[in-house]
C-alpha cells in the first residue's frame, strides 16, 4: 500500500518570507495616558467587550480600569478615584468592592427601605406629574397616589422631593400623558 502525501502547507513559515535584510519585528506596547497607548487598549478593549458579550460581567470592570488608566474623559479626580479604589480591590487588599471605594456597608432595614423607594420612584413621579396636568391639589396627589401604591402620602412627598427623583421629573414634564 503507498503512503498518502500530504499537500504542502498553504503558508510558508514567517522566516522564509522574511528577506534577509529586515531585522524581526519586535513587540512594543505604550502605557499611560498617550496616543501611543491607544492601538493596544482598542484591542484589550474588543477582547473584553467579547468576553462581556459572552456572560463574563468582570470583563466590564476590566475595560472600564484600562479606558481609565490610558484615557482622558472623565475628569482626573473620578479617573484616579476609581483607579485607585479599583486597584485595591483587584490586588485583593480589601474585602470588598465597597470597601475599596469607603463605602459603608447597608443595615437589611435601610437596603429594603431603599429597594422600596427605588422600586417605586419612576411610578410615583409619573403619577404625580399626570395628576398635576389634571390640575389637582398636590396634597390631594400625594395622598391618592400613596393610596395607589399602598403608602402614605408622606411617603410620596419624600420620594417625590428627593434629588434622586429630580431626573425623573424632568423627563415626564416632556411626556405626552393619555
């Protein structure tokens, strides 16, 4: 029986297509804020965005410590905030996220209390903000939309009122209610 020949490779290793006179690449990296750093942090950054993509949540964190470390965005005080926080947490210094950035952790009473708000917020200014347009009384409002949600009408004036809601208002003042 004769021996099967195998067909020759499609492509010729790198040193024979390299002329004699060239010298061999060499691998060269930039760190830093610079342009210089940009090529490999577009790289880095598509591999994470591909890692992302496939269910790996830490990749987000990943890209967001390069684009810091090499980019200017944000100001430099929340690029080296977090940066630094960050690291402490990646070098396993700390033995949280949350103490990485001196954030204290949430008594299960405040955090379910916060949940709560939270959950109800964009609701609560909708109502309000529908109810208003109606041109009822806004004690009369916070009262009846507590009634809806199963709270108290202060309850709503606080939710209402707080700066975290202030985003909120803002967007449904331009929505068109039916």
């Amino acid at each position: 029986m004769a021996k099967r020949r195998r067909p020759p490779p499609r492509r010729q290793p790198l040193s024979s297509q390299q002329p004699a006179s060239t010298k061999p690449r060499t691998l060269t990296f930039a760190l830093g804020r610079s342009a210089a750093a940009m090529p490999g942090l577009n790289r880095y950054l598509d591999s994470c965005r591909r890692q992302y993509e496939q269910g790996d949540p830490e990749a987000l964190l990943k890209a967001l410590d390069a684009w810091l470390e090499c980019c200017k965005g944000p100001p430099t005080w929340i690029a080296d905030g977090f940066y630094e926080g960050w690291t402490k947490w990646r070098r396993h210094e700390v033995r949280s996220l949350g103490a990485a950035f001196g954030v204290r952790p949430l008594t299960e009473k405040r955090r379910k209390k916060l949940h709560a708000e939270e959950a109800l917020r964009s609701y609560i200014v909708a109502r309000m903000e529908q109810l208003q347009r109606q041109k009822v009384s806004v004690d009369i409002s916070f009262d009846r939309v507590g009634a809806e949600i199963g709270k108290s009408g202060g309850f709503v004036c606080r939710v209402y009122y707080e700066q975290a809601s202030k985003g909120w208002r803002k967007i449904f003042q331009k929505v068109r209610f039916r």
